[in-house]
C-alpha cells in the first residue's frame, strides 16, 4: 500500500537520508500552477499554436484537478459514498464537466489512481536516488509504504482510499486491471533493489522474485491491518516487522531507530501505497 504520506528520519541501522523537509496533501500533488498561453502565433513545447497549446494546458490543469479532488473526496468519504457532484463541489465545477472527462466513477477512480501512483513513484525516484545504499533504499520504499508523516487523522485517511481501491478491483474488469499493473509495477520495484545490493555486496544472493511477492504481500496485509486499527500493529511495529525480516533474509545489519518514532528532522509525505 503506497502510503500518502512520508517519514524517513535517518536511521543508526542500515538506512540513513538526504536532509530537508517536505509536504504535500493526500493526492501527492502539491498544486496546480495555471497553464500560460503562448504568445501571439507562438507555438507551444508540444508544437501546436499558442491558442491551441494554450487550451491544452488548460485541459491538462482541470484535468489534473478532478483527479486531485476526486482523491481527497474518496479518501474522506470512502468511495460508496463519494458522488460526482461532491468531486465537482468541491473544485467549484459543474458535476457535467466532471462527466465529460471521465465518463464515470469507476473511471474517475481509476484514472485518480493512476495519476496517484504515477506522482508516488516519481517522488520515491528522486528520495530514493538521493541515497547512498541500497539498504538505506529499500529502508526508505518500506517506509513509504507503511509510515505516516504525523497524526492528522486527514492524512491517515488514505488507508481508505486502498482498501476502497481494493475492493472495486474484486468487481469491475478496468480497476482490475490496474491493480494487476499496479502491483506488478511494485514488485519490479523491490526486484531492483534487491538486485542492485547484490550487484553492490550488500545483499545475499537470493532470487529476487519470489521475494518480492511475499515482500509486497506481507507490507499489504500489515497496512490492512493498519487501515482497520488493529490494537496490535501499527505503523511502528509494520515498520519494523518488515525490516527485521528483509534484512535477515538479504543478510544485512539493521536496527529499529528514531526514525519510526517520530523523532526524526525530516517527514516524509506523500503519494503511499
């Protein structure tokens, strides 16, 4: 489960982290800037005329909107309860616009999942890639999935957005098939990792594969768990779980630090599974 938000705090274990802070709402998405239409005859990056690469980057803006809305909507709500009108109602929007760019809920749903995994991985690239080691790495992939950036209860919504997500996936064939995509995109994740610290020596020479199937079962079923707050596990202990067991099983030190305690100078926030 890609966990909206992000906390990473350097670790005294196999992990540590680039400095500074940063935040963004549930969605991933820190805003919207307005599109700027090209110049007289102009023509846009993309090649088309100014007025034309204009409207598209008006479209593209509004667009980006809905999906923004209809994140934080359903996250609030839980789909069951979300309409069309209260996605609409709550960009300032007639529910007809939202209908003419997304046909439907299932749809809407979809497509607002798919822009959220699209702004998590790409957000996870970069921290990631800020990282000395592949331990520190993988460290840094488990807690963006299972770490919440404090205890606003807005942000901790976002479980429900999955398992929301999860549910309509048992149902409808095209949300289905995203999340078919969607975890394979996940475990091709964990594959690299694993495979560039053992390219490094950092890691047991183990197959990756069968690996990253249990890993990224075993982080769903805790952040289930998680999500219905279960008196036993938390964000803390998921946290911990899943690294004691990763590192034992690629062969490399790893202690439990201030970083799942909150005692860390950076948070993380973000577009979590």
């Amino acid at each position: 489960m890609r966990q909206q938000a992000e906390r990473v705090p350097p670790g005294n274990g196999a992990a540590h982290r680039a400095g500074g802070t940063r935040t963004k709402s549930v969605t991933g998405v820190g805003g919207l800037g307005a599109a700027k239409p090209a110049a007289g005859g102009a023509r846009g990056e993309d090649g088309l005329p100014g007025a034309a690469a204009a409207a598209a980057g008006i479209a593209d803006q509004r667009r980006g909107q809905m999906l923004t809305a209809a994140l934080d909507v359903i996250s609030e709500r839980g789909f069951a309860d979300t309409r069309i009108a209260d996605i609409a109602e709550r960009i300032g929007i007639s529910p007809a616009l939202v209908i003419y760019y997304f046909k439907t809920k299932d749809q809407l749903l979809t497509e607002a999942i798919r822009h959220y995994e699209d702004t998590w991985y790409a957000e996870g690239k970069l921290r990631m890639d800020a990282l000395p080691t592949a331990a520190a790495r993988l460290e840094e992939f488990v807690a963006m999935n299972v770490l919440p950036d404090s205890d606003d209860p807005q942000e901790e919504s976002n479980w429900q957005l999955w398992l929301d997500f999860w549910v309509q996936a048992a149902r409808n064939s095209n949300v289905a098939e995203l999340r078919r995509k969607s975890d394979e995109r996940w475990r091709e994740v964990i594959v690299s990792l694993v495979c560039s610290g053992q390219e490094a020596g950092e890691f047991a020479n183990i197959d990756p594969h069968p690996f990253s199937i249990f890993i990224s079962a075993l982080l769903d079923g805790l952040t289930v768990q998680i999500a219905l707050d279960d008196p036993v596990v938390d964000s803390v202990s998921a946290f911990e779980l899943c690294m004691r067991y990763i590192a034992d099983h690629l062969g490399f030190e790893w202690a439990p630090s201030g970083r799942a305690h909150g005692n860390a100078p950076v948070s993380r926030a973000g577009a979590g599974r």
